[in-house]
C-alpha cells in the first residue's frame, strides 16, 4: 500500500499538541504551576480583601479564579507547544513524503530531504499515537506522522490492526 503526503509545521503543532495531552511531564508540570498560582491568587485576594473589604471584591475575585482555572490548561499547552515550535528546524519535518506500508515495516521517505528514509519494522515501533487526523509511529526516539486523510482506506485497517497490538 502505498500513498503521498505533505506535511508542513502546521501538522508537527498538531502532534505536539497531541503528544503533550497525553505526556505525564507536561501534567506534572501543569499541576504545579496550577498550584503556584492558586496559592499566588488566593494570597493577592486576600490583601485585597484585608483593604477593601466588600462583597463586589469577593465576587471580583472569584470570577478571576475560575477565569485562572479554566483557561491555564490551554494556555500553558500553547506557550509549550510555541516553544517547541521555536526550536526545530521547520525543514525536519516539512515536505513532500511517500509511504509505503508492508506487512513486516513501513517505508517513509522525505523527497525534498533525501536523509529522511527510515524503513521501520513493525516490532521497533513502540507507540502508535492517534487522533482524528493522524497517526503518530514513535520508533528510535523519534516520530513519524501519518495524516489520515491522505491514507488509503485499507492502509488505515491495517494501522488500526497494528494499533491493537501495540496497546
């Protein structure tokens, strides 16, 4: 089975984006700051408080935190994920690829970067990630990124054979 595909950094923000939901790191990480600031909140509410004491304080106060504890989360995976956008070479994964899936290893191959050739066997690839658009291979340290939309549909069946195995 074989199909082609672009890729630019608008897919690469979408496996980030896909791999920081489901890392625990980023969880940790998230739920410490979310601590700080709570702690940080309701330490400045109180100050506030101890001046102005009336009820409008109290209400002002309470929409900000919920306002904090709704939109920290997305807020903190964009800043993460601009980050990391930061710091890799756009031409790492951008391009136009071809890939070709067999039953034993699949071959992917970057035609604007001729480096990008990996021919993976099923057995080496860890994780198979997915979400509504793509499908995320994790082998050596590394990721290869699938759309779904470009995928044959018997290319898809056999993904999602392999994607029960793995998990």
């Amino acid at each position: 089975m074989k199909f082609e595909y672009d890729l630019d950094m608008g897919d690469y923000r979408n496996y980030l984006e896909h791999y920081y939901q489901y890392s625990i790191d980023f969880r940790k990480t998230y739920r410490t700051r979310m601590g700080l600031g709570l702690v940080f909140l309701l330490v400045l509410y109180w100050f506030l408080y101890q001046r102005v004491p009336e009820t409008i304080v109290i209400i002002i106060e309470l929409v900000f935190l919920v306002i904090y504890i709704l939109s920290l989360k997305k807020l903190f995976l964009y800043f993460t994920v601009e980050k990391d956008l930061k710091k890799v070479p756009s031409q790492q994964f951008t391009g136009h690829y071809v890939a070709e899936i067999f039953e034993e290893k699949i071959k992917i191959q970057n035609y604007e970067h001729v480096h990008n050739k990996y021919e993976i066997e099923w057995e080496k690839i860890s994780n198979i990630g997915e979400n509504d658009w793509y499908y995320f291979l994790y082998h050596d340290k590394s990721v290869s990124i699938l759309p779904k939309t470009r995928m044959p549909e018997d290319a898809q069946h056999f993904i999602e054979r392999q994607l029960r195995t793995k998990s």
